[in-house]
C-alpha cells in the first residue's frame, strides 16, 4: 500500500455528478462527489447497480453527466471488466493497438511488438504468450492482455474495473505489485472491486457507493479500512456475516446429501487435441455427474477449464473417446442438439457467447424458448419498459444474473456453470450460489466449473483438480474446508 503522503495533489476531481438513464426511476449518480490524489490507489465499492461503472464511464468520458464537474488532470487508461479486444489479433497486436511501433515509420513491426509485449508480461508472470490469438486464449488470460495494454500506454491514471475476478492467487499477488510500483512512481489508481478483502490489501482510501449515492470515504491511515464495516454500509448490518468470500454456509452432513440414482452425464476417457498441436488440450478425461451432485472443476486458468467448457457447450469434440447423456453417445452433438436434449449452460464470457448485446433484455431472457414464447404470451402493454431495452445497457453482474436466471429456469435434468460468481458483489453471490444449491435439491445435475476455489468448495460434492489438460487428482468434499482448501492450492500452484 501506498504511503506517500507528499503527493496531496487532486488528478481527478468529481463535484455533484448526477446521472439517470431514460426508462429508470432512479439515478444511476446521485450528487456524487469524490477525488482522486496523485500516487494513491482509490478503491470503489458497492453492489451491482450501486454506480460503480457509470461513474468510472463519466470520468472517462465514455458517458455524459446530466448535470456536476469532473475535471482530470492527466492521461486516463481503464481496463473493463468486459473486454474490448479483437480475437482475431495476437495478444502483442491487441496489447500495442493505438499506439503501434513501426519500422521505418511506414510498417506495423511485428517483431518489435512481440518483444514489448512479451516485456510486460514477463514482468507481471502472466500466463500469455505474446503471439498468440486471442481467440486461443481463456477468459482469465484475456484479461491479462486488457491488463498489459493499459500498462503499455502508460497512462498517468489507471482505472481497474474487477480486474482480479478471474485470476489466480499469483496474478493476482503479481498485480498488486505491479499497481504498488506504479504508484510509488506517481501513477493514480482508481481500483473498483466486489472482494472486500481486496480494499483492505491494496487501497490508501476506499469509496463506498450504494443505489447511486457515495456513503462513506474510508482511509487506511486512519485505520478506517475494516471489512465489516464496509460490508454494513453495502449491504447493511444483518448481512456484514457475509463480507467474506467464503460467505455460503451449507453443510454437509450425509443424511443432506441425496443417494445418488441416475449417472445424467459421463465422460469416458475424453481426449481433445488442436489440430497443429501435439500436447492434447484434455487427456483421457474421466467423470459423471448424478441427479442431486455438484461436481466442480478447478485449477489455474488455461489448464484445461476453459476446454471442458468448450466441449460441454458443444464448441469443441473430442477426439477420442465419448460423452454420454445417460446412456445416449452425444460426442458429437451440435449446439442446437445439445440444447434439445437438455443442457443448460452458463458461459464464462457472458458477452460473446452468454448474450447479445443489441438484443433486448426481454429477447435475452427467452431466447432459447422463443418459438413457444411468442405462440403462447400476448404482449403486455404493462411490462416493465427496462425488458424494451438493449441488454448491453445492464452491469456486468445484473447481466450474469440475467443469463443465471434464463438457464436456471430452462434447465432440463444438467446445466454446466462456467465461473458463475465472477464479477458479482457479496449479495449477488450469495444469491446464486443459494440458488445453484437450490438446484442440487431439486435434483439437477450440475458441472460447476470455477477457478474461484472458495465458490467451489461451498458447493461441490466432487471436486476434481485441472493441471496442463488432465485431471490431477479428485476430492470428496466432506466439508472440511480448511485441510481441503490448503491441499487443493498446493496442488493448483505446484508448478507456477
């Protein structure tokens, strides 16, 4: 944490911002006034829809304000929790986009852009190869080239919307080092996180935000940083117990845990390769799934999550081996037939693949019953006028919810969640997994699949560890989490 005291000047100054979108009852900002010094990190906190996002949009100016001052004294880089990147581009193109280096003034220089990129992430030990595609890259490592281009730009004020939602302990210790050396150079960050462990690591100050409104600023050198009382002023004293990240109390005792009757979906010996590549992306992958089980998958990003997804979803086939739906061979089932047949499935990337952004919300919501939707309801000339909006307008986390909701209430017999929590504060949390546990009793079958281990040891009866594409070892959670967490982390983190 930064403790520089000498550099008081403001680089951001924000004076009675208001904001409201048109169709909404109440203020996105309402009279929000904060600043920002030079070589201090700022965290924001707030629950979904508290005007975290829409503030940082203003500053940016990638919004307008209805009314209030934001003066910025410097050059503005962010880093959004949905990525603005080109999948056909290497991570290098994508890192040094805008501001390219070129050979005799006139040619884009590949070579030179690999080395400067292949620099930053060496310093941060990111997971990423300069030259690969981004199409090629897990969902956490795309972060990581969104992390390295604004550190390439080197902006004077750097503002992180969730950056650690999906990355590993040592990314996350390697940020953190890199934002302490930043500031300790003069840098200014604005740090916006839903992991109030976080604030208490990394913030000189931290703003609370609820329903639009700024509650308190807190600072660290007056030891006002205290999780819980952050937790009560989000979300109020009767849920500061659920500040933490292991916030879901479930139990396990046998007599909870159903008798397992039907095997709903199996994988037997299921090896995926990319064609052009040797090392298979899984290999002889083994596991089933029960009506009434949890089981989850963890590990560290790109080693073979993102893969098992792929296939569940039906984007990837195996190369050998079979995937069975009881005993029916769906190996090489289509999407559309998989849905059919009754998969139910939450991605990681809820904007590419989870929804679309220039459809509604109400579009979103019933998109995959939408020829029976459409027979059987009359419009309703009394709905709600946010259902008319374009679902790109919703935040990230009311956005998952959204999807969580659309496949929670379609769900068949299975549904594949694919890091279901990341990007959501406390409370939304707390609902989900109250909700995927829901499932589990009503008999679902559900393929948890999280490189948040603390989400993943809160639900799974089995939890089966990922390293370089293969299964390193399988865990029956009896529910105790500390021996469990403290085995299955030496194990995620043996090799990295």
């Amino acid at each position: 944490m930064n403790s520089n005291n000498s550099m008081s000047e403001n680089v951001i100054d924000v004076k009675n911002v208001n904001k409201q979108y048109a169709g909404r009852d109440f203020k996105a900002n309402n009279n929000i006034s904060l600043n920002l010094k030079k070589g201090e990190i700022l965290c924001i906190a707030g629950e979904n829809g508290a005007g975290k996002t829409t503030l940082m949009k203003i500053i940016c100016s990638l919004e307008k304000q209805d009314s209030g001052d934001v003066s910025v004294n410097g050059k503005i880089g962010m880093v959004h929790q949905h990525f603005m990147l080109f999948p056909e581009y290497t991570a290098a193109e994508n890192i040094v986009m805008g501001k390219e280096p070129l050979k005799f003034n006139l040619f884009f220089d590949k070579k030179k852009a690999d080395e400067e990129a292949g620099k930053i992430i060496k310093a941060n030990n990111f997971s990423i190869k300069s030259t690969s595609k981004l199409k090629e890259l897990t969902s956490g490592q795309m972060q990581q080239v969104e992390i390295c281009r604004i550190l390439y730009n080197d902006a004077d004020i750097l503002i992180f919307d969730e950056p650690t939602s999906i990355l590993t302990e040592n990314e996350i210790n390697s940020l953190f080092n890199t934002l302490k050396n930043l500031v300790s150079k003069g840098k200014s960050i604005i740090f916006i996180t839903h992991k109030l462990n976080e604030i208490k690591q990394i913030a000189d100050r931290a703003a609370v935000l609820k329903n639009g409104e700024l509650i308190s600023i807190l600072d660290s050198k007056n030891s006002e940083i205290d999780i819980e009382k952050i937790a009560a002023m989000m979300i109020g004293d009767k849920d500061s117990n659920k500040s933490n990240d292991l916030m879901f109390n479930r139990t396990f005792e046998q007599s909870e845990i159903k008798k397992k009757e039907k095997t709903v979906i199996s994988f037997n010996d299921v090896t995926v390769i990319r064609k052009g590549e040797e090392r298979p992306l899984l290999e002889n992958i083994n596991f089933s799934v029960s009506s009434g089980e949890i089981i989850g998958f963890t590990g560290v990003g790109g080693n073979g999550l993102g893969v098992i997804e792929a296939v569940l979803g039906g984007f990837l086939k195996p190369h050998s081996g079979k995937i069975y739906h009881y005993n029916n061979d769906i190996s090489d089932y289509s999407i559309q037939k998989l849905r059919k047949q009754g998969l139910s499935y939450v991605p990681a990337d809820r904007i590419r693949v989870g929804s679309a952004g220039n459809a509604t919300i109400e579009e979103n919501k019933i998109i995959n019953i939408r020829h029976n939707y459409f027979k059987t309801v009359k419009k309703n000339k009394n709905k709600d006028k946010l259902l008319d909006k374009n679902a790109s307008v919703l935040s990230g986390g009311n956005l998952q919810k959204l999807i969580l909701e659309r496949e929670m209430n379609q769900y068949k017999d299975y549904i594949v969640l694919s890091e279901p929590t990341w990007g959501l504060d406390i409370t939304s949390s707390y609902y989900i997994m109250e909700e995927i546990e829901k499932l589990r009793k009503n008999g679902a079958a559900i393929i948890l699949i999280s490189t948040d281990l603390e989400v993943v040891l809160k639900l799974a009866d089995k939890i089966y560890v990922m390293h370089r594409g293969k299964i390193k070892k399988e865990f029956i959670n009896d529910g105790n989490f500390y021996n469990l967490d403290k085995e299955i982390r030496n194990i995620k983190y043996e090799n990295y």
